[in-house]
C-alpha cells in the first residue's frame, strides 16, 4: 500500500492569523486554560495540514 501525503504550503499569512486569533482569545478571554487554548490552537494548526 502506498500512501501518499501532501504537504500543504503554509504561508506565513495563515499561520500569523492563526497565532493571532489564539492570542486574542487568551487577552480576552479569562476563564479559559493554557490547556484549553493550546488544544485549540492545535486543532486550528491541523486544519491547514492535509
């Protein structure tokens, strides 16, 4: 079985605006967890990888 994977070109625009949008959740949102918000950064992280 041959499986191919497709890297995904991230440009720095995608990742910037992913990085941002946690930031300003941590800034702005108070009752969430370091644990809560790099388990979304995560999940944001690993829509753009194919």
């Amino acid at each position: 079985m041959d499986e191919k994977k497709h890297k995904v070109e991230l440009s720095p625009n995608d990742f910037s605006a992913i990085v941002k949008k946690a930031y300003d959740r941590g800034v702005s949102d108070h009752g969430i967890t370091v644990q809560q918000l790099l388990e979304d950064l995560k999940v944001d992280l690993l829509k753009i990888k194919v």
